[in-house]
C-alpha cells in the first residue's frame, strides 16, 4: 500500500489510472443510483456486453475502440428502450439477446484482426493502468455529459423512475426521458469498462449505490454517497493491487463485493438488536 | 353547462372481448361521484379512459368540454398503491412536488412557487408534520393522504381516485372520506372503490359498473342492486346513508 502512495507521485500512469477512477466514480454514483433504484440491473448487464460488438468493430477498422463501444452502447439502450416501451412485455429475453449477439459480434470482428488475445482481456476484464490520456478525455465528456443532464432533469428522471402513469398525466414526456435515462446509463458503462473491464462492470455499477441505499434516505443522497464509496473502492483496490501485482479491475469488485456483504450483514446485525431490545422492553 | 365528464355509449376493448359497453353517464360540476362494481367490471377502464390514457373504441367522451388528452392537465389522479414500489427513497414532500411537474418551469429545481403549494397541500391533508419522511416509513392511510396532496397540487378541477382505501384500515378510511367530502366544495370528485358499504355514506351518486352501466342511484344501494351487480348474493352490512342530494342521471 505505501508503495503504491510513494509511486503514485512518480508514475504518470499510476496519476491517469487514479483519475480515470474517480471519474468513473462519479457517473456510477449517479447512474448506479438510478439503476437500483429501477431494479434495471440486468438491463445494464445487457448493454455492458452489447458494447463488445462496437469494440470489435472499431479495432477491426483501427479506430479507438472506445468510440466503437460508446456507439454500441447507445444503439443498444435505445434498442431495448423501444422495445420495453413498445410491447410492455417482459424484455429479458430481448436483453439477453444483445447481450449475447453483441459480444458474438465483438468475437467475430477481433478474431479477423491480427494480435487480438491481449486486447480481448483488457476489454473484458479491463485495465486501468494502461488507460491512455485520450480514454480520459472522453472520460471526462462523458462525466459532463451525465452529470448536466442529471441536473438539468433530475425532478423529470426522478418522477418517470418512480411513478411513470403519474408523470405522463402531469405533461412529462416519459418515452423521452425513460430513453435519456437508458442512454446515460449506457455511457457509464462505458466509462466504466475503461476501470474494470465490461463483464464487471455491472458489480461496479450497482454495488456502491446499493451499499449507499442502506444509509441515504434520498436518492440525492444515495448518489452523493455511492460516488464517495466508488471513490474509496477504486483508490483503495488500486492501491492493494499495486504491490502484489494483481490485476486492479478484479480487485477493486471484490473489494466492493465485501463491503457489499459487511454492510448488509451490520445492518441486519443493528436491526436484530433492535427488535431484542424493543421484545425485553415490552 | 356542460357536464364535467361526459361519456355517451362509450364502449371499450383491450382487443377482445368488451370491457365496457355502452355507457352513457354524464358527471356535473361539483358531484362526488362513486364508482362502484366487482373485480374486472372495467371500473379501472373507466378511469383510464377518463385521463386520456386509453381510447373508447366506440362513442364519445368529453371531460370539460375536451378531449381527455387535453383536459389532462386540469385532473388530478391518485392512482393505487401497486403503481410504485413503496421502497423508493423519496420523501412525502418530494413526491407531493411531483404534481407540479407540468405547471413548473422544464428545468432545473422546483420554484419557491412550487414548494408553497406542496406545503399547502400538505397541510390539506394533514401530512405535513411527515413532510421530510420516506414514503416507505409512512402508514397506508398516510401515504393515501399524500397521494390525494400530489393530486391537490395540480390545482385540478376534477379529482379522479382509484380504489382510495383498499391499502388501509377503517378508521384511516373514515379519514379519506371526510377529506373528500371537504374538497367537494371546489371540485368535481369521482372515486373507484369495489367498497359499496362504506363509500355511498359520502357520495352524492353511485354508478354500478359490470361491462355496462348496471344502475346509477342517489338512493340506497340495496342488497337486490348488489346482487344484480355482482351476480350472486353478497353480504351486506347495513349502514347509516348521509347524502342524496343530486338529481337523478339523464
């Protein structure tokens, strides 16, 4: 760990790597929120492996294959936002579909490029050191992004999530919203993969803001809380990983994974005390 | 003057068979009525078609004189519990703003504007010592109480609720209605309720739905009436009937 801290003032990589983390943080603070809240959890799932597809395209025609993936994730949000609001009807399967095909797809379009294996790895498992300062300014788009339309549309995103018959009577245009919300998320999944990688993403997406919903009693709350917590799960699985050598991404889930557990198991905790407390009182 | 909802031979499907047919019913300016009738007698339809949210398949319906879409703006809806998770981390008063939603300017937060008629309407109902609570810490009757706020905050002209007191205990019940009885005064309420005894105490009129419009009485449903509506004999607790004032239905 002070290795990590003594060479976190001398490598550049170790700064970008740290950057990247918190921006990451950020957008999955707010977003995170919104998909727990909405129970879209599998629906993120999707999209997050939709986004190899456009990977795989954008590095079979040389570009950077964060374009292709942010492009990928859009198409995909709006795909499944159609088809949710079109029919009404149950989409899992449509999600587990694109969840599917796009990573066929991603699959197809590597192997035709010659050197894939060690692209493949990062783009599954991600790998935040190498993150190049190009990915950080699209990163840094992308948190602007995000974050002026939470504020622009908090109360709308907000009423649409909670109570959609409700916000469509009082003139909100909730297809509007409900796809503006899909394509959000999906532009946080895609900050972040560059962290750890998009078959984690989703733990990274929804653990923090879960963690948060135990303590916060307003989703403005849970979104500050969640970010401070992604925050504190990014920095400190860097940091242990640093001196072992082990990959970052993996280490920064299970970090989260086991906060997850320590947090639900000290809530049941306190409210079993509680309730033996209120029994030898009455 | 115009009724303030008017259906003539409003009938209606899902695509199959009709779940309404036929229904002519005209609701004036300052009627309570009562919508009465067993699960599935399109009772819910009714509503729906009422706020614009669904299309009468045959015949015409008005609300103020509009198309429902239109009118939507000047209807306030408390819908039923199941329309939201009870969990969601908002509190009474950010739900309550949520009706100023299409009075309120499109971006940013809630006016100064906004927020005095949330407390307002809090204090209507007698939530606002819950104001800054979660929703999900609150009782049935409360969270009924707030639903009826958010309504009260669009400053509607009709007031529209569905199954009111189907979450909630008697006495909290009994709460619910003397609060209509006093909002009565500035507007037209229609409420859906499969809770015949209780509600026609407060009503002024009763409509009993079954696909068709059954009966419409501002006398005492009798156990014969409910009987008719309900297809077979139900149980029925005699009760104290308060109002009966409006005329009878054209």
């Amino acid at each position: 760990m002070t290795g990590f801290f003594g060479a976190l003032l001398e490598m550049e990589f170790l700064q970008r790597a740290l950057l990247g983390g918190v921006l990451a943080s950020v957008v999955c603070g707010i977003m995170g929120t919104y998909v727990v809240v909405k129970r879209i959890g599998y629906l993120a799932g999707g999209i997050a492996h939709a986004v190899l597809g456009g990977m795989g395209v954008a590095y079979y025609l040389d570009l950077n294959p964060m374009l292709g993936a942010i492009a990928a994730a859009v198409v995909a949000a709006l795909l499944v936002g159609w088809v949710n609001i079109g029919s009404r009807r149950n989409s899992d399967t449509v999600i587990g579909a694109l969840w599917a095909v796009g990573m066929a797809i991603g699959i197809l379009f590597i192997s035709r490029t010659p050197g894939y294996n060690v692209d493949l790895m990062s783009y599954l498992f991600g790998n935040i050191l190498m993150v190049s300062l190009g990915d950080l300014r699209i990163m840094i788009v992308l948190d602007v992004l995000v974050v002026v339309l939470v504020l622009l549309f908090y109360r709308q995103l907000i009423a649409v999530a909670f109570d959609q018959e409700f916000a469509r009577l009082r003139g909100v245009a909730v297809r509007f919203f409900e796809l503006l919300l899909l394509c959000a998320v999906a532009l946080t999944v895609v900050t972040l993969i560059q962290v750890v990688g998009l078959i984690l993403v989703i733990a990274l997406l929804t653990l923090p803001a879960a963690i948060a919903s135990q303590y916060a009693r307003s989703l403005a709350g849970i979104m500050l809380l969640a970010t401070l917590i992604g925050v504190v799960l990014t920095v400190g699985g860097l940091a242990l990983s640093y001196d072992p050598d082990l990959p970052a991404g993996a280490t920064i889930i299970l970090l989260a994974g086991l906060l997850y557990l320590a947090s639900t198991a000290a809530k049941s905790l306190v409210h079993r005390i509680r309730l033996r407390r209120l029994r030898q009182g009455a | 003057m115009t009724p303030d909802i008017e259906l003539h031979r409003v009938s209606f499907s899902y695509g199959g068979p009709l779940v309404l047919q036929d229904v002519t019913l005209a609701v004036e300016h300052g009627e309570f009525l009562g919508v009465v009738g067993p699960n599935g007698s399109g009772k819910t339809t009714l509503l729906r078609l009422i706020l614009g949210l669904l299309e009468p398949t045959a015949g015409r319906l008005r609300v103020l004189g509009r198309a429902p879409d239109d009118a939507r703006k000047l209807v306030g809806y408390v819908p039923q519990f199941a329309s939201f998770e009870r969990d969601f981390p908002i509190s009474v008063k950010e739900m309550v703003l949520q009706g100023r939603l299409g009075r309120t300017r499109l971006l940013g937060r809630y006016s100064g504007a906004d927020h005095a008629a949330a407390q307002r309407a809090m204090a209507q109902v007698h939530v606002e010592h819950a104001s800054s609570q979660p929703i999900g810490g609150l009782s049935g009757g409360q969270v009924q109480r707030a639903l009826v706020a958010r309504a009260l905050v669009t400053e509607p002209k009709i007031l529209v609720l569905d199954e009111p007191t189907s979450n909630i205990d008697l006495r909290a019940e009994d709460n619910i209605f003397n609060l209509l009885e006093q909002l009565r005064e500035s507007m037209t309420i229609v409420v859906v309720s499969h809770d015949i005894g209780f509600m026609t105490q407060y009503v002024s009129r009763v409509a009993c739905l079954n696909r068709t419009l059954v009966c419409h009485t501002t006398s005492e449903v009798t156990g014969q009436v409910v009987e008719e509506l309900y297809g077979a004999p139900v149980h029925m607790i005699q009760h104290p009937h308060k109002i009966s004032t409006s005329g009878p239905i054209q």
